[in-house]
C-alpha cells in the first residue's frame, strides 16, 4: 500500500498535502482499494466553510458510497473539477490528479491532530 511519507492521514482515510496556507485533500491508496472501481463524486460547494471532521464530499464505487471530511476547520478554495467526468482517477492517482479539494485553513494548529505517515501505516496494517 502506497502511503507517501510527506502527507498527513486522517483515522477516516484522507490525505492531506499542506500547500502554504490551503490543504490539498483526497483519499488515500488503501481507501480507494477498498472502495474499488469510482464512479461518481460529490464535489464540495466552492466557498463551503466546513469543521474538522464534517462529512464534505462524497465518493460512490462500484461496492459502496463514502463519506469524504474535512481533515481541519477552514473553507474550500478550490475543487478537482475533472473528477466529474474521470472520477476513475481516485483509483489511477490517488495522490496526484485523484485530489478532491483544496481547503483554506482557519488554524495551522489543527495539523498536528493528523497522523503522520507511519502512524497511519500501523493503523492500516
């Protein structure tokens, strides 16, 4: 399993990838195994503001329908807008061109509630 060792984890699955003041956030390589073949996403609403550990977007598979949160407090800037019509690249490149929405930060503080790579390897294994 694929858990690249500059990103935060959250216990529910996302990844996160600071980018100055913003969050990038998708699903990780095991959650998109599990979830196995996507084919529809949800997008969050640009300017949404949303709380740590809200339900924000949603990923449907072929198996099931999971709810995506928001790793930290703070607002969507931004969404991956071709997952709309390539939702398949969750699969492809999870932590790439799959990402599924930048969120502005309120609080830097709340990152150090993320699990680091190694502990999200223990929680998965």
């Amino acid at each position: 399993m694929n858990v690249p060792d500059d990103l935060l984890y959250t216990e529910t699955h996302e990844w996160i990838r600071r980018e100055g003041e913003n969050v990038r956030v998708g699903i990780t390589d095991h959650a998109q195994s599990e979830l196995t073949d996507v084919v529809y996403v949800e997008l969050p609403k640009k300017d949404r503001q949303a709380n740590a550990r809200e339900a924000i977007a949603v990923v449907e598979s072929v198996k099931a329908a999971s709810d995506i949160y928001a790793p930290v407090k703070g607002t969507v800037v931004d969404v991956n807008k071709a997952l709309e019509s390539k939702p398949e690249l969750i699969n492809t490149d999870p932590f790439g061109e799959g990402w599924i929405f930048l969120l502005r930060i309120d609080d830097v503080e709340q990152l150090n509630n993320l699990k680091a790579a190694a502990a999200y390897r223990a929680a998965i294994s």
